[in-house]
C-alpha cells in the first residue's frame, strides 16, 4: 500500500492546480492534466503555459498529456489530483463513468462539497467508491502564487497510512517545497474549509479599517474555535492544532494579500454588497461556501461557533458587518 507510482493526473486547470503541475514535473517524467475546455488546451500548448491562470509560469508541455475527456484521464491515469473548487465538484465528475475505486485519490480541495455536506475524501469514497485507505488530503499554508514563485512553502500530506502520505510526499517535495506528513486527513480537510470562513471575517476588518489589534484578537479566537469544533466533529487523538495545516494556513490566508478570502472580505467591509464582492473576484471564494457547509453540518453537532456563525449571518442573512462585528467583540478575548 505505500507504494504510490505510476502516471499522476492533475484535475482541474485553476492557479491552484497550474501550481501544483509545476511542482509535480520537478520528480516525475511526465503528467497528465485534465482541464475542461479544449480551446484553454490549445493555447496552453501553443503558448507553453497557462492562459488564464499563472501566466508567468513556463512549462515543457511535450511532458504533459492534456485531456479534455474525463474519463479517458481516469482511465489512464493511476494517481488522480484533485485541484478542482469545491462548488464545481460535483458538476465536473457529472460526466465520470470510468471506475476509479482502485485509482489513488489526492484531494488538494480546500472545501467542503455542497449540498452533500462532504469533505471531498468522504464524498469520493462514498459516491465514486473509492478506497479509503487510497485516499490522500493535501493542505497547509501554500499559495498557488508562492509556489509557483518557487518560495519556500510547506505541504502536510494527510492519509490513513503513513506509508502512503509519505510515499506521495516524495513524489512532490521539492528544493523550495517541503512536506509534513500526518494521520489526520478529515481533521485537516476541515481546518482548511474553517480558515477561508475566518480569513473572510479578517478581510472585513481590513475593509473596515478596523486595525491590527482586534484583528490580532479575532485569529486567535479563530483557532481555538477551529479546535474545538474539528476535535468535536472530527476526533484524533495527538492533534496539534498549533501545527502549519491549521495555524499557519490560517494565518497566511488571513493576512496575505494573495488570498481570495481575504480580499472577499475586504470588499465587503468597504461597502460591496456580497453579490458585488462575488461579481468582483475573479476566482472562486471557497469560504463563502464554506459558511454555509459549517452553518449546515453544526446544526447537528451544536458546538459554539461565534466567529463562523457571524460570517454565516452577514453572507447569507445580510447582517450589517458593523453590528456584528460589534456583536463579536463582546464574545471575544
């Protein structure tokens, strides 16, 4: 089972994945990269790097396979990478029938499924049947244009086995690109979905210009929040939640200025409404649909979640930040 060779498809053609290819190209021969439209693949072969996506990155394109056929990747391919966003998950493997029960699956989704209420790692075991103990999770504080920077930046590899994280590890580490290997794969799939719903409410505060101080405050409450709603939903015994999957992630994506959540955020605190700061981003904003996940699975679990139920009521019940915020920090310390 550690054993984690052969040929290596990128799903998805987003920044995220673009990154992801590059660091992949650096210890394996040749991939294979499933993208879904057919003109992107023509202009990414004829201007040797991604159109839309990571413009600046060059890539030797005689060493990728690209695809447009779904299946025909999942078919061929042994190791399928997800780098999809998770609102369009559902929508691009529609059209899989391909088997892929035996295939390693490596989820580097930072969100949940919606509808499904679903990390992607259970949503592929339970709806494509694949084989929990070939399923990997990638997260940590990595953005897509950091790595493809070549600057230094750190994976932690999730799975089941050990072996297997560790084996995956070595198919990606890099000079620049260092990997941490752990046993808490759903642990770390929420943590990364709870880091974009906070960097939002951090984003706010920089729209606002509410300062440092209270945003100091509020990433501090956010991840011992993050605890304890990951220890009550998902329970793993040595989880260190002081460790780069979740604080760092959680730092970097509420302070950097690469950050999508961000940036979302700060658009609403200087006065976009939510359907405006949505129109405005050019990528996909995974804590927007991220809120709602957590809003929805913690209706069940009722673990005391202040800060990600006050970004759940200003994106989806239209509460003035301002109150809210004012609200919040009476909860805070």
């Amino acid at each position: 089972m550690a054993s984690i060779s052969g040929t290596i498809a990128v799903m998805g053609g987003g920044s995220w994945a673009t990154a992801l290819a590059k660091l992949l190209l650096v210890n394996n021969e040749r991939i294979m990269w499933y993208m879904r439209r057919d003109d992107r693949i023509a202009d990414f072969k004829r201007l040797q790097h991604n159109p839309a996506y990571l413009s600046d990155v060059r890539f030797d394109t005689g060493r990728i396979d690209f695809s447009s056929d779904i299946n025909e990747v999942c078919r061929r391919a042994d190791v399928l990478l997800l780098a999809l966003p998770s609102p369009y998950i559902k929508s691009h493997l529609a059209k899989l029938s391909a088997d892929i029960s035996q295939k390693f699956v490596v989820s580097a989704v930072k969100g949940i499924v919606p509808d499904e209420n679903l990390t992607v790692a259970e949503y592929m075991c339970r709806f494509y049947k694949v084989d929990p103990d070939r399923t990997v999770v990638l997260s940590g504080p990595c953005h897509a244009e950091e790595v493809a920077l070549d600057r230094l930046s750190y994976l932690t590899v999730g799975s089941t086995s050990e072996a297997l994280s560790e084996a995956f590890a070595k198919r990606i580490a890099s000079r620049s690109l260092k990997t941490i290997v752990s046993a808490d794969m759903i642990g770390i799939e929420y943590g990364a979905v709870l880091k974009n719903v906070y960097a939002i409410l951090a984003g706010i505060l920089h729209g606002m210009k509410n300062g440092d101080n209270f945003l100091a405050v509020l990433v501090s409450s956010s991840i011992r929040e993050m605890e304890r709603w990951v220890d009550a939903v998902a329970p793993c015994p040595g989880r260190n939640i002081c460790n780069s999957a979740y604080l760092g992630d959680l730092l970097v994506t509420s302070y950097s200025r690469f950050s999508r959540n961000h940036n979302f955020g700060a658009m609403i605190g200087k006065g976009y409404s939510v359907k405006a700061a949505m129109m405005e981003m050019e990528m996909v904003t995974e804590g927007y649909y991220g809120a709602k996940c957590i809003h929805e699975i913690n209706k069940e679990k009722q673990v005391d979640i202040p800060i990600a139920d006050a970004v759940y009521s200003i994106l989806y019940e239209k509460a003035k930040p301002a109150q809210v915020i004012e609200e919040l920090a009476e909860k805070l310390s």
